[in-house]
C-alpha cells in the first residue's frame, strides 16, 4: 500500500504515492498559470490550482491504481489567501499569494501604530505583506463585495490546504492544521488557536476561519463524486516548509534543513521551546501532534532564489531551461566583481524589505550571460547565509550541517558554493522531494503505517555531502553592499 502526498506549490501541483519504506512509486505533476494584474501583484485562481490537483492525483492513480493508496497526505504553499463559493467552490476572485505585495502601505500604517512587537510576542512574525493577516485586511477594506459575501456565509476563505481540503469533502471540512495557521499571523504561537486581540488588529472575525487541528490524524473523507472516485482518509497537513522539515525527519532540536524551490526556506527544528528572534528571523510552529503538543522552529524566508533562475530563463532568455544554469555558470571561474541581488517581490529575511527591489551591479564590458549566471547562483548561496548567520546568533549554537531538498538542491555547482560560503557540510538526501514526502509520513502517522517518528527515521538515505573549500570573505562583503544598495528602492505607495 503506498501514500499519496499532494504539494500544491507556489507554480504547480506534484502528486507523489509513497511506499512504507519511504520510496517514491509514482509522481504527477501539473503547472498552474501565475497572474500578475499589477507590478508587485501576485495571484493564483483556485480554479486551476483545482484542475492541476486533478489532473496531477490522476497521473499517480492512473499508474499505480486506487486500491493501492491508503491514505491523503496535504502540503501546500503558506499564507496565500483563497477565497471560494461555499456553493460552487468556484473561485469568485483571484487568491492572493504569498509573494504579493499589494498590503505593503497597510503594513507600514500598522508599524505606526507602534503594535508590531505585541504582533511578533504573539506570533513570532513580524509585519510583512507576505503573511496571511494584512491580506484579509487588504481584502476588506478594498474587495468589499467580496468581503461582504465572506461575512454573509456565501463565500469561504482560508489559506491553501483549507481550500484544497474543503474541495475534496464537498465542503463537509473547514480545516487547516496548526503549522499552517501560524503563517497567518492570526495564531497564538502559544495556544495554538485564534487571538481574539490578533483578530480586531487585522479585522478578521473568528467564525469565517477554519478549525485548528493536529498536523497527523484523520480530519475527514474525501468524496468520491468530487475528487476522482476516491474515498479516502485526509490524515496529514502541514505547510510545505514544516512538511519537508518533517521528511527530513529534522525530528531533534537543533537539526536544520533548507528547501529551494520558488524561494528558500530554511529551518531550524528548537523542540518545545518557543523562541521569539529579534533578528529578522521567524518563529512558527513545525508540528502538532494529536495530543495537542507543539514542536517550534526558527524559519528564515528568502523569497526569491528559485524564481530568479525563472526570470534568467523567462524574462532575459539567456536560459531555456532551469536546468541549463549549472552548465553555464561552470563556463566561468567567477563573477568577475557582478552581484546580483534578486529582490524581485521584495526582501525576505533577515530584512524585511518589500520596498527593496532587484539589481545587478559591477557590470562592466567584459559580462556575459554566463557571470550573470554564477551571480545568480552566489545569491541563493549568500541569501542563505544572511539567514543562517542569524539563526546561530539567536540559537546560540553553531551549525553542525545543512540538510538540503528542492529542485535546485540536484545542482552540484550551487551545493558546493553553499557548502563554501556557509563553512559546514551541505547533506543532500537521495530523494528531493522532502515536502511531499513529509506530507506523506504525517499520514502515515496518522492512519498507523508508522508507529511513531523513530521508525522514520531509517526511511531518509543520503545521497552526497559536500565539503567547503576555502573562499574570499570578502565577496560575502561586496554582496552585503550590494543588497544595502537595494533596499528601500521603491517610494512608499507605488508599485
């Protein structure tokens, strides 16, 4: 019997059916158009995060068949806000992702208000368009009509995996797991529920949320009529990064992992101990177990690493596809002095700028597309590190290694530049797809395919370490330049 583990992602649905030892049997995938209405702006419709869903799951049950799956593992992009028709679970308007910047003035109005250390005690995040909070906020007191249905009961609201969820039971589950909820800036880290301060705050009223529930354990049954035939038990939820935190079976205090896809996101597992950081880093909830209790980490999110690869192969064409970067940046030993900072939706940790936007500097005659290729690769490196070197501060305790996932996680050449800028070992596992496959050891857990963590840990083989060699500091200098020269780029109320 396998498990199937659905990553709605940030730019496509990945179905995977996970065997008990942890293997991948089958794999779906299907790409969902992003919108972008406005410079800064960007949005998913949940009708085709939906039909990607579909036809993803389909993929994997048309190769290994139904009768082999036992149970729904979910895991998705965070604090992206779907609205749907409780009727017709059509969209009536676009979601807005997690990248979106459109809240960004709500957010320094807020910051005036002198509330955001009483937001950050309770939530552990600091104000930033990129959570959930100022998206409702921005979503009543601009969408009206639509806020107005969402008060009426005539439309339903809730972040991915809640939206995804009430699809799938015909609307008989309104649900979302702790790890989630704590990406919207509307939980207590804490008590694990609702904040009823947090929610005058951002204007949101307690009755339109979904419950809070376990991340493992059954929610409900899928409906055969809406969701490909099948009846199955949904037993696992998690955000996408705690799910691959999870498949990294990062089960200990001080065990780390960073996730590169559309951006990365690194955490780092402090147990029972809530740690609220003072320096530009997160504090979120991993995990819940059915008992209620709660495993913290510490998230730093850098918001574009992948997607600036994307941009090299879409938006300058110098690529054609994501793959190709490695073998063009090998073309040069260096950089030659050119850094590339990609803010492209604004920067994430450690600085929380969203008015800082991107640039290459040091450009001269002798550039080529192959040095703004390296750059690229030396952002994601240096961005992780910016992350890092906060995370040791905070926790008081240096960095044994990093364990590694994500698409660009198979790119040998970016690995080693980690490994070098970071000075620790770089782990990457045999399977890259840690989110789903977390998605799937929660509901696995939750359904008794495994009896407790212990018995997942064996299910994680390594693929290669790699090994820092001696690097210049001072390029690491030149690249807190470069993004100092970055930041605060766009006037306040523009695009």
């Amino acid at each position: 019997m396998g498990l199937l583990a659905i990553d709605a992602g940030t730019t496509s649905v990945t179905a995977l059916v996970i065997g008990d030892r942890g293997e991948v049997l089958a794999r779906g995938n299907a790409e969902f158009p992003q919108h972008f209405p406005q410079p800064g702006w960007v949005e998913h419709d949940p009708d085709e995060i939906w039909q990607a869903t579909l036809s993803a799951v389909g993929a994997v049950i048309a190769a290994v068949g139904a009768a082999q799956i036992s149970a729904i593992g979910i895991t998705n992009q965070r604090e992206t806000v779907m609205v749907w028709d409780r009727a017709t679970f059509s969209g009536p308007r676009r979601g807005i992702v997690w990248q979106d910047r459109r809240s960004s003035d709500l957010v320094v109005e807020l910051r005036n208000t002198g509330i955001e250390q009483f937001v950050r005690e309770k939530t552990g995040l600091g104000l930033d368009p990129y959570f959930s909070s100022t998206k409702f906020l921005w979503l009543a007191k601009n969408d009206k009509e639509i806020w107005q249905g969402v008060l009426a009961g005539k439309f339903v609201v809730g972040t991915v995996d809640t939206f995804l969820i009430s699809r799938m039971t015909k609307g008989a589950v309104h649900v979302t797991d702790a790890s989630n909820a704590s990406r919207t800036q509307l939980l207590n880290l804490k008590s694990g529920d609702w904040d009823n301060e947090l929610l005058e705050i951002f204007q949101v009223p307690r009755d339109i949320l979904p419950e809070v529930v376990s991340s493992y354990g059954v929610v409900g049954k899928t409906d055969p009529a809406e969701f490909l035939g099948l009846t199955l038990p949904i037993a696992g939820i998690a955000g996408d990064q705690q799910a691959a935190l999870f498949g990294q079976v990062a089960f200990d205090i001080g065990d780390s992992k960073c996730t590169y896809g559309t951006g990365s996101f690194i955490l780092y597992n402090t147990g029972d101990e809530l740690k609220i950081s003072d320096r530009g880093l997160l504090s979120t909830i991993a995990w819940q177990e059915p008992s209620g209790k709660l495993t913290y980490a510490l998230e730093g999110a850098v918001f574009v690493t992948g997607a600036a690869v994307q941009w090299l192969r879409d938006g300058l064409g110098i690529i054609k596809s994501a793959a190709e970067i490695e073998a063009l940046a090998s073309r040069v030993d260096s950089t030659d002095g050119v850094v590339f900072v990609p803010a492209l939706s604004g920067l994430g940790a450690p600085y929380w700028d969203p008015y800082a936007r991107g640039s290459i500097q040091g450009i001269t005659r002798g550039t080529t597309a192959a040095h703004i290729a390296r750059a690229t690769l030396e952002a994601i490196a240096f961005q992780v590190r910016d992350v890092v070197e906060e995370m040791v501060k905070d926790t008081q305790r240096p960095l044994a290694q990093l364990r590694v996932d994500g698409g660009a996680a198979a790119n040998n050449l970016l690995m080693q530049m980690q490994a070098d800028i970071l000075k620790v070992p770089v782990v990457r596992g045999i399977t890259l797809e840690s989110t789903g496959i977390g998605a799937a050891f929660l509901a696995g857990l939750g359904t008794g395919v495994w009896a407790d963590k212990d018995e997942l840990r064996s299910s994680i083989g390594i693929d290669r370490e790699f090994t820092p060699a001696g690097r210049d500091e001072w390029e690491y200098v030149r690249w807190k330049r470069a993004v100092q020269r970055s930041q605060n780029w766009v006037e306040r109320g523009s695009n």
